[in-house]
C-alpha cells in the first residue's frame, strides 16, 4: 500500500484508539479496520469510499478495558458482573474465538473470569509481524 508515493505503515499501534484504550489500526487499500488491544472488540472500520463512516456500533458511555473493571467503583455506571464486565468494555463487534455465552457463575466468581469472551488481544497482535513488506501475518491465540 502507498501513500503519496511513499510506503504508509499497515500496521499502526495507537494509545488512544477509542477513550484513552490502545489498539491497532490496520490499514489496506480499502480503508482500515481498528482493534482495541483489551476485550477482544472491532472499534471502526473506515472505508477509503465513504470516509468518517463507522457502521459498528459505538457506545454512548466512555469505555474502560475490561480488566479494569471493579465490582466496587464501576457496577453502578456499567452494571454488576458478569454483564457490567461487559458493558464497560463493549465496542463495535465482539470477537469471540473459543467460547460464546456468558460465563457460568463459578467462573464469574472467579478471578479469572475476568471475561471469557473477551480476552485480551494485547498478547496475540504483539505476535503480527509489523514489517510493511511482509506478505504474511500471523498472530497467535492461546486459548482458541
């Protein structure tokens, strides 16, 4: 992909994609398409053809990184968990790669149930290749 006539980036790692949260943009000829790093959420897609137009759904509320999210601070703005867990973090379209559902409520009580469906992708896009020339990408998903 060019730009100007010199080589853009394909992938790009931002801070601030979405309220303050990191993710990656991934640009094509098309358009691109961002991913928020934490809670497993497709935040924008963008086509070159109709600029400024997100069709995936953004919240109204400020969003917050699922793991973030505390029972004592955040259950009266987002809910109670398991389904605040969710609201708080909820953006776009939810990948969900090896479960569906919410969590029973053993793995609600859990500490690790911090939300099954929406595992952090932080460990897995660190795995992308970010070399513009690269032909292949590939990413790793531990638990899939």
């Amino acid at each position: 992909m060019t730009t100007s006539g010199s080589q853009a980036r394909a992938v790009l790692r931002s801070k601030n994609m979405m309220d303050g949260r990191a993710g990656f943009r991934l640009r094509a000829d098309w358009g691109y398409v961002s991913v928020l790093e934490a809670g497993g959420h497709i935040c924008e897609l963008n086509l070159n053809a109709c600029s400024g137009v997100n069709p995936l759904w953004r919240p109204p509320w400020e969003t917050i990184d699922p793991s973030e999210y505390l029972t004592t601070k955040h259950a009266e703005k987002y809910g109670e968990p398991p389904d605040g867990r969710l609201l708080a973090g909820i953006a776009g379209h939810s990948l969900s790669f090896d479960h569906f559902g919410p969590p029973s409520p053993e793995e609600t009580a859990a500490t690790a149930a911090s939300s099954r469906r929406t595992r952090s992708l932080v460990r897995c896009f660190r795995h992308i290749s970010l070399n513009p020339r690269a032909r292949r990408r590939s990413s790793c998903f531990p638990s899939a």
